[in-house]
C-alpha cells in the first residue's frame, strides 16, 4: 500500500514539473512602465485672460485705418478700426434730406387740415412719409456708427487679422484682442481633494518661461467629478499684477494640503 502511495505521488510530481516546463514564464513588459496616476504627476496650467474676443466688420468696406499693432496696448472705448464709410456718409445725407423734406410737407399739411384745406388721407399719408424718413435716417447713422470699431475693454491686442486699405465683408475678422490685466489658470487635481480644497484658497504657481513663482487664489471648482480619472478642474486667478506675465505662459501648480 504504501509503495503504491509513493507511486502515485512521484508521478503527480513529474506530470507537474512537465507542465510548469511546457507553460512559458510570464514577464514584465520591457519599455512600458505602469502609467502614473493622477496624484503622482506634475499639476499643469496655463496663464489666460479673463477677456477676449474677435473684433470683426459688422459691414462691408475698405479698412480705412488700423490705430493698433500685436502687442500694443489700449483703452476702453477707444477706436481701434476705421473703415471708409464714404458710401455710408452719402447715404445718411440723402436720409436727412428727405427727413427734412417729408417733415416740411407734414407740417404744412397739419397747417391745412387745420384751416379744412386738405384730407385727412392726405394728412396721414404726409405723416407716414415723415415717420418713414426718420426710420431711414436713424437706419443711416447706425450703418455710420459701425464704420468705427471701437474697444469694448482695456487690453492688449494679440492678433492683427486684416491689413489697411483691404476690403472687407461683414462678419471678416479684423483683431484678436485680450484683457491681460486679469489672468486665469485651470488645471485638474484628484477629485479627493474636494476634502480641503476650498474656494479663496492660496497656492503658489512656478512659470516655466521665466523660472519664477507667483502667487494665486482658488476662485472655482468644477461642477462634476471626471468618472475615468476621477479628478475635477479647479479654476484659479494670479493673485495680483505682475507685467512680466502674459497670455499663454505654463508652469506648475504648487498646492498641497494645508496642515491641520
């Protein structure tokens, strides 16, 4: 019996010692380290400012008069583009004079309907003409009015799109310009540090371009979690002006948990 036993078990052990030779050893793949997750890699941002848009012709007409270069700064309100708005001009004299005439017209009709000396057909149509011409001449300044592109903020300009004396069409691009007076960052954190991250909260920002640590203030966080990574996107502000910053600049968001 017990022969038996020891028979059986060396077999058990040879078939085992076959099978582990016949099963190829299972090895890491070389070149292809483990992703890092969200915790272990570097927090990025990007500098951006809190306005900007496109100015674009709200009609079609000559650049008259580009007032700004890329990179030079302005004022609200002030004129950026001049179109030439000749055609425009004439047209609005034409509108006044026929304003001025249609109200001559009423007002002498009024003067007859007074006395009975014209109908009132004759007097509502004098009337209508009047209305009608001042509708076509307020049409006139408002089509003048946007022969100026003026400033809607304080800024800087980032892009010239058209040149001076091309013609243009409504709705051509004509500068790109931003407020850099203002600049917001975003970046992603771990959706566990919705813990003690908080709204107001202070950090310190490293730019790459020019080596330098900044100060910044927390002002938003994310609406909703990132199921795949959980993480959120945190909104943030320079907490300050420093001119040496501009638009587009990166570095590395130093934010860890304050101690308790």
């Amino acid at each position: 019996m017990k022969a038996s036993l020891c028979t059986a078990s060396l077999m058990l052990a040879v078939a085992a010692s076959s099978a582990l030779a016949q099963t190829p050893a299972t090895r890491p793949v070389a070149g292809k380290p483990a992703p890092l997750s969200i915790e272990q890699q570097d927090i990025r941002a990007q500098l951006a400012p809190r306005n900007y848009t496109t100015l674009a012709a709200e009609i079609g007409a000559k650049v008259s008069r580009i007032s700004v270069k890329p990179g030079q700064a302005f004022k609200a309100g002030q004129v950026l583009v001049s179109l030439d708005c000749s055609l425009q001009t004439a047209q609005r004299a034409r509108a006044q004079a026929e304003l001025d005439g249609a109200q001559k017209t009423h007002a002498v009709n009024k003067r007859m309907q007074e006395l009975e000396a014209v109908g009132k057909l004759e007097y509502a149509t004098s009337e209508l003409a009047a209305l009608k011409a001042r509708a076509e001449l307020d049409f006139a300044n408002a089509t003048l009015a946007k022969c100026r592109i003026t400033a809607p903020f304080s800024g800087r300009v980032a892009e010239q799109k058209a040149r001076e004396q091309q013609f243009v069409q409504a709705g051509q691009p004509l500068l790109e310009i931003l407020d850099d007076s203002s600049l917001d960052l975003d970046f992603i954190v771990p959706s566990k540090w919705l813990a003690w991250l908080k709204v107001g909260q202070t950090f310190k920002v490293a730019i790459d371009e020019n080596g330098q640590t900044y100060p910044a203030r927390v002002t938003r966080l994310g609406a909703r979690i990132d199921p795949v990574s959980q993480s959120v996107t945190v909104a943030a502000v320079i907490d300050g002006s420093f001119p040496e910053l501009i638009a587009g600049m990166s570095g590395r968001v130093l934010l860890a948990q304050p101690a308790r």
